[in-house]
C-alpha cells in the first residue's frame, strides 16, 4: 500500500530514506530550511555523495514519487506520515543539542493544528531515551493544540544506516524497530517498510531510543578491544589478523548473543584471572589497555553496585540466596557473590546464606581449599533451606540462577524487599518492594 510521507531533513539519513521510500512506491515530500538541498532534490540530484544515491534521487524525481520544499506546512499538509531526520549534534559537553529537533517539531505542529486527518510524527533521528515523551510529544501538542490520540500520533524509528552503504543498509537491515505508545501508529509506519525483508519489532519508545546507542557503543567498544588486543600482540610478536581471524569463528560465546544480558559481576577460575594477566602483560610492554583494564574496573564496580543497593533499603537482616559463582555448581574461586558478602560482613551486616551446592560436606578440591584459607567463617552463615532465609530476612538478595531461587515469590511477606541480582523475576521491574540491579 502506497503511503504519503513527508521527510524533515534532507541531510544524510533524510537523503537516503526520502529516495528510498519513493522507490518502495511511496509519495515522499523532502522538506529542509536549506534552499540549496531542496533545489538538488528537485533538479534530480542527492544532497550528498554516496554510489548509487544520485541515480535513485534522479529515478525518483522522474517518476513523480520525490518532490521536496522548504515548507514545512506545505510537506505536512500534502502527507500523513512525516519523519524528522535531522541533527542532533553533540554540544560542549557531551550533551546533544535538540534545538533542531524541537524547532522542526514546533512547525511540524502549527502545520497539524490546521488538518481534520490523523497525522503521525515519526522521529528517525537519534536521540537519547526520553527525548520522545519530554521534547517532541509536548512541543508537538503545545503547537497544534491536540493531543496523542486519534488525531496525532507519534513513534520512534532509529536507523541503521552506514555511511557508503546507507541504500545496501536501508534494502537490509539487521530488523526494522518502532517504539511507539500507539499500535496503530506503529502499524501504520511498518507499513512504510512492508517491501523491506527483515524482521520487524514493536517496543516501547524509550527502548527504541535506546537501542541506537547500545548499537553504536557496542560496535566503538569492539573497535577498541580489536585495537587494544591488536597493539598486545604485536608487542609480544603475534599475528594479530590471525588471532582475531579465529576469535570471530567462535559464533557460540564471542560473536554473538552471549553474555550480552545485564546483570551482575562476572566471576569464576577464569575470566578475572585471565584479564587481569593480558593486562600485566601489557603493561610490562608498555602497551596502554583502557578498555580491558576499565572491563575489571567496571565488574568491581558492579559489586559495589549491588552492595550500595542493599544498605539503601536501610533494613538489618539480609539473605543471600545463591552463592557459587554460577547456578548449578559449586565454584566459588572469585566469586563475586563471595566479595559482596565480604562487604556485608565488614559493615556487620546480619547475613543468612543458602546454596545447595555449596555444603562443607559436598565441597572437593580447590574449592574446598579456598573457603578455608579465604572464607572458612562463611559456614555459620550458611542454612539448609530457601524458607529458613526467606522467612528470617528482611532484604532477600537472589545471586544466581537457580530455578528453586525463581520460586520464591509466593513466600515473600509484606515488608520484604528483594535484590534481584539475575532478574530471576521474569520481566518484572524494579518497584519499592522489589529492585533490580540494572532494570
């Protein structure tokens, strides 16, 4: 079905969706304050350089689908549909300037104020979560007297888009993402990429905001690491191509979806060790580590995370649910469960502990020698049973996965807090009863 949409900001993003959209069959208004881009689009040529831009541009021109204006009222009143795409740079301090955001939504707005149909605003450009609900949404209904409803609708859609493979990108996105308040307001832009193969998701507004930023730091920290274990291996006489060759082979744990869930500190034989020897090696070469060495910073700081969260609820007597390093097994060799016990005892915190897999009795070999070099006294703090804790804490603090720990809400009394740790609770989130360490 062929969709009316106007586009604001004929800039990188705006260029690409403009032409791109009249090709998927769409009537597409470009609209922009610069009367030299709008001159270009209407003279049949892209408003930046980029293999294949030019020739759709002037396709789309030619088939009547692509026209553009400095009129934001004209672009508004001709379409149903209008995406904002343009700038958000950054400011002095870090911060993104959203005066053109809110200007283009202000005209956006008087523009709506005078039409009898529904209009959807549709925010492309990337913005941080909550710019939606307290900078477009109030700036659009201050300026055309209407309210999120029936008559005006609003919904965030990031792009995804690299510069030199913007149209490549558009045709194959990794999904097609609409945060909005409204289902039919999401619908009505899916359908805008209905010709589109890729998966498509309906979140909430803020999720969509945010996910644009994850991506992106994601993909300036993966950057960093590859530099950072690059710049190790040559120090120490090592193919640095090859190791990472067969690093991104590994699609099970490196490249992909594990350990990729918040949640608390990592721990175990392994992963603090072996960081923390890459580093020192680094460091005798003379080699700086930002990234790896802030990775151990930031995990320590995650505990403290934790612990700042339990002397927050001001309440005395606490139970630990979980104390291995990971549910199902009796590992507590760096354990960060262990440390932010550690920190509970040193402020004479009252603690009960359970852990079925963790007994005095059960223990064998290494484990067993390092709580009794490390933590022998742990044992008086250790109970038989999930109710004994449950039923004698006033904060229940649930530290790893075990199904048994998952249960426990139908024993929890009124007054007790949880600490959730693993978000054992499903999709619950963090409430004056309940908190979660990072949702």
């Amino acid at each position: 079905m062929s969709v009316s949409v106007s586009v604001f900001g004929l800039g990188y993003v705006g260029c690409v969706s403009a032409a791109c959209f009249a090709k998927e069959g769409h009537t597409v208004v470009g609209c922009d304050v610069s009367q030299t881009k709008v001159d270009l689009v209407n003279a049949g040529k892209a408003t930046i350089v980029e293999a294949g831009i030019t020739e759709l541009v002037a396709e789309m021109r030619a088939s009547g689908r692509l026209r553009a204006t400095t009129s934001a009222r004209e672009a508004v009143l001709a379409t149903d549909i209008s995406l904002i795409a343009v700038g958000t740079p950054s400011r002095s301090n870090g911060g993104i300037d959203l005066r053109y955001i809110e200007r283009v939504c202000e005209e956006i707005g008087a523009a709506i104020k005078d039409k009898t149909t529904r209009h959807i605003v549709v925010v492309r450009s990337t913005v941080l979560p909550g710019t939606t609900d307290t900078v477009v949404i109030p700036a659009l209904e201050r300026t055309s007297g209407k309210k999120m409803g029936p008559m005006l609708g609003v919904c965030m859609n990031p792009e995804f888009l690299r510069e030199g493979t913007s149209i490549r990108d558009f045709y194959d996105p990794p999904f097609t993402l609409v945060g909005s308040h409204d289902a039919s307001a999401a619908e009505a832009v899916l359908e805008l990429y209905r010709g589109i193969d890729a998966a498509s998701h309906v979140t909430a507004v803020r999720v969509a905001e945010m996910v644009k930023y994850a991506c992106n730091s994601y993909h300036g920290l993966k950057v960093g690491f590859a530099n950072e274990i690059g710049n190790i291996c040559k120090a120490l006489g090592v193919d640095s191509h090859e190791v990472m060759r067969l690093f991104c082979e590994d699609t099970k744990l490196n490249v992909s979806a594990a350990y990729l869930k918040p949640g608390f500190a990592f721990g175990g034989s392994c992963l603090p060790k072996d960081i923390r020897a890459i580093t020192h090696a680094a460091r005798e070469a003379d080699i700086r580590t930002p990234i790896l060495t802030g990775t151990l910073e930031s995990n320590q700081g995650q505990i403290k995370r934790a612990f700042d969260m339990i002397m927050a609820t001001g309440r005395k007597k606490v139970g630990v649910l979980g104390l291995s390093f990971k549910a199902g097994t009796d590992d507590l060799r760096e354990s960060p469960m262990v440390a932010l016990i550690e920190l509970l005892i040193g402020k004479g915190v009252p603690l009960m502990i359970h852990d079925d897999h963790v007994s005095s009795a059960r223990l064998i070999g290494a484990n067993k020698e390092y709580i009794e070099k490390e933590i022998p006294h742990i044992w008086t703090l250790m109970h038989p049973t999930v109710a004994d804790v449950v039923g004698a804490s006033e904060v229940v603090v649930i530290g790893n996965g075990s199904p048994e720990y998952r249960g426990i809400q139908k024993q929890l009394k009124d007054g007790q807090i949880v600490v959730d740790l693993v978000r054992a609770f499903g999709s619950k989130t963090s409430d004056a009863s309940y908190q979660g360490i990072c949702w």
